[in-house]
C-alpha cells in the first residue's frame, strides 16, 4: 500500500470515529431533549451521520467522495440541529438541506442510467439504494415540520423516515453489491424482493392506516423479509470466504447473523394481526429490531464491504460497481 492509500485510509478511520463518537454525543443529547422516542432518532441519525457516507464510496471515486464531504457534513449537521426543539417550521427547514442533497443524489443517479443500456436486478438496487433516502428525507421534513400526511401518527411518520433510511439504503445496497460478486438465481431474487418489498410495506402500512387491503401489509413484509434472508445468507457465506481477513469476516458473520434475526423479528411483527403471540410491541421493535439493522447489519456489514474492497485494491480507485471506470 502506497503513501497515499495508507492516508485515506487513515482518514477514512478518523471519519468512522468520529461520526460514531458524534453520533454517541448527539444521542445523549437528544435522549435529554426529545420527550418521545429518542432511541428512534438516534437509530434514524445514524445514517446520514456515517451510513450513506460510507455507503457512498461504493457509488463514487475518491475524488468526488472527497467532494461531497462539505455538503453532506453541512446538511447533516443542519439535520442534527433540527432535533435540538420540538417541531417547527423552522426546525424543518434545518431539515430542507438534507432532503435537496438526496434529490440531487437521485438526479444523478437517474442520469447514470442513460449509459446503461441493460439493467440487472443487481444494478437497480444498488442504484435505488441511493434513491430510496429522498424518500426518507421528505418524511422527516413533514415530521420536523409537525406535519401528519393522512393523518398519520407523528410517530409513524418519524419510523416511516427511518425506515427508508436504513431498510431503504443498507438492505439493498448490500443486496446489489453481494449480486455484483456472486451472480446468481439466489442473489437476483433477494434484489427483486427487496425492491418490490420495500415500497409494499410502505404502502401496506398506508393501507392499514385507511383500513382497507389489510393483507398488503404482511404479504409486504413477507416478500422483504425473503428479500432480506437473502442477503443475510449471502452475508454469512461471504463471511465464510478464507481470502478475506478476520475482520471483515468477522463483519460480514455479524451482519448476516443481524439482519436474520431482524427480519425473523420484523415477520413476526408483520403477521401481528394474523398470529398476534409472534409480535413483539412497538417500543421493542424499535429497540431492538432497529438496533440489530443500524449497528450489526448496516455498520459491520458497510465496513465489512470497505474492507474486502481495500483488500483487493478497488476500495481506493473510483472503479464502477457494475463494471468500466466512473
């Protein structure tokens, strides 16, 4: 490893780090001033404080990594802000800046399909693993702003946000990138599950709000959770490669072992109205389902991946996911 690369890798460490030390200052700070649900804030902060960031290697080469550090520091710390008071107009709008990133993020991840004349099952999820957060940055808008679509639940809004911020970004990037390694039946199914299951469950949940079609929500949660058993599988058998190093064996092992525990938690859930003893309540479901996607399968797998890149001499070159240079 030359000069340079042992530099960005040494800062790619102080910028884990620190987005974890700040996030564990900043979760203790909310727990002080939110009233309802600060485990779901911090859980939910955690994606934009390190997870899309570390995700985002995997989409851009160094350089413009290196260029969007400005802006998304400065949007997620505007974001952090707006959780220091109760929801407000003013609040949203430290809000907004996070919201514009993700759009410009869709934009651009649209206009990379112009030069993609076929796309894979492997190549869509990666790509909307970077487009599902706007849709996550919007909710949080309406939820900064007090604002209750359909009437809605403000905690419903709040959990809607996070769920397209983490079930909307680490499952099917990971889902993309464990299809770009090992091609197959299996791994192009868990992408089309996954990005068939997770708008359906958004919508089942709509549609249980309205009390009508009552069964989009569980068939919903079944087919991400197929999805992401998948994945977890993927995960765990990558975890069992003996070309990697213990450390990202060790990450892909939890990861896997995470989101399987996750998901089995999260069919449970799903199936609350069909076989109600499965469920857990809605505090642990967040708790410790939340938990289980944001540190043992979102981190531990996102750096898992970071390292069998650095491993092979990619994760530093701005080489494109699906093959060519970006």
């Amino acid at each position: 490893m030359n000069a340079e690369s042992r530099n960005a890798e040494k800062w790619f460490g102080v910028e884990v780090l620190g987005g974890l030390a700040l996030w564990t200052f900043l979760a203790w700070l909310w727990d002080t001033r939110i009233q309802i649900s600060p485990w779901v804030v911090a859980l939910l902060m955690l994606s934009p404080l390190l997870l899309i960031r570390i995700g985002e290697r995997h989409r851009l080469g160094k350089a413009d990594w290196s260029k969007m550090a400005a802006p998304h520091t400065i949007a997620v710390t505007l974001l952090a802000i707006s959780f220091m008071n109760p929801p407000s107009i003013v609040m949203a709008a430290y809000a907004v800046p996070w919201f514009i990133i993700r759009l410009a993020v869709v934009f651009d991840v649209m206009l990379s399909w112009r030069h993609l004349p076929t796309k894979t099952p492997g190549q869509l999820c990666f790509d909307f693993a970077f487009i599902f957060p706007a849709i996550g940055a919007a909710w949080l808008v309406a939820q900064r702003a007090n604002w209750t679509p359909w009437n809605f639940d403000p905690l419903i809004v709040l959990l809607t946000a996070a769920h397209f911020h983490h079930a909307g970004f680490t499952l099917p990037l990971m889902a993309g990138l464990n299809a770009k390694a090992a091609p197959g039946c299996w791994t192009r199914f868990s992408c089309v599950a996954i990005l068939a299951g997770v708008p359906l469950v958004a919508a089942g949940i709509t549609c249980t709000h309205f009390g009508v079609l009552r069964f989009v929500e569980p068939f919903g949660v079944t087919v991400l959770v197929l999805g992401a058993l998948g994945v977890a599988v993927s995960q765990i058998r990558r975890g069992m490669e003996k070309q990697h190093s213990v450390l990202p064996r060790l990450g892909f092992v939890i990861s896997g072992a995470s989101l399987l525990s996750a998901m089995i938690l999260a069919m449970g859930f799903g199936l609350r109205h069909v076989v109600p003893n499965w469920a857990l309540t809605m505090p642990q479901m967040w708790m410790i389902h939340g938990t289980l996607n944001a540190f043992g399968f979102g981190l531990c797998g996102l750096l898992a991946w970071r390292g069998v890149r650095r491993e092979s001499g990619t994760g530093l070159k701005p080489v494109g996911l699906f093959g060519g240079a970006e």
